[in-house]
C-alpha cells in the first residue's frame, strides 16, 4: 500500500499559498503541454478536484484548496514544469486501490464527512476522487 498521509499534510500546511488563479495556471500550463487535453471541472457545483483527460482517461487531478496534484506516472514528465510550487505525487494508477491513509488526515480533503463506505485502508485514486470530489 501507497500512504498518501504525507502527501496530503504538506500540501494542507501550504493551502494559505494556492489560490484559484495558481490553480488554473497550472491547468492552462499543462493542456498547453499535452495535445487533447481538457479540463473537467463543475466550479458551480463546487468541486474541490479539477481533472485533465485525454482520450477518456484521466492524467491528472489537481486541489482546489491545496496544492496537491495526483499525476500518472506515464504524464508527469509533461507536468512537471507546471506543478512547481504543487505537492505532486506520481502515480501508476488511477484505478487500482494501492493506496492508504489516516482517515482523519484524508478528512483534510473532505467539504462533509467522509463517508463511512470508503476504506481508508485501501482505495484507488478514483475512488479517493469520488469521496471527496
């Protein structure tokens, strides 16, 4: 299992840093990098997760409140130069349940409860998406 409790502090200690205008820089940066690329984001329904997707697969989810970016591994190489000042963490996949953390520390990401459904103990980067979208 992959903890993402590490990732998810530090990106939460800098959330006073990132702001929205930091955030769709950082958008434009990388669907300036990656041909196809679009960004799936409802702001009125107040998503905290902006993703980019190529060809039906997500490449990329950035915070809204934190700069925190969850990259596929095969994409990072094109991100990198624009998630600078962003906690990246590299990613194999976006579907497999590899990953963990503290539930209080994943509660960071939460606008309400999350739900007693996801285990903490092990979920995949869609699922973290779906909990706290």
């Amino acid at each position: 299992m992959i903890c993402l409790d590490d990732a998810i502090r530090e990106a939460w200690k800098r959330r006073d840093q990132w702001s929205e205008v930091l955030l769709r820089g950082a958008l434009q940066c990388i669907c300036g990098h990656i041909p196809g690329a679009i960004v799936q984001w409802d702001v009125e329904a107040g998503e905290d997760w902006a993703r980019i997707l190529s060809n039906g697969r997500v490449l990329a989810l950035l915070r809204v409140d934190c700069p925190l970016a969850l990259v596929g591994k095969r994409d990072d190489d094109l991100t990198s130069n624009c998630l600078s000042d962003v906690v990246v963490l590299s990613v194999e996949s976006m579907q497999e349940p590899i990953f963990s953390g503290d539930r209080d520390v994943i509660q960071l990401l939460c606008s309400g409860p999350l739900t007693k459904e996801f285990d903490e103990k092990r979920f995949s980067i869609d699922e973290l998406w779906w909990a706290t979208v």
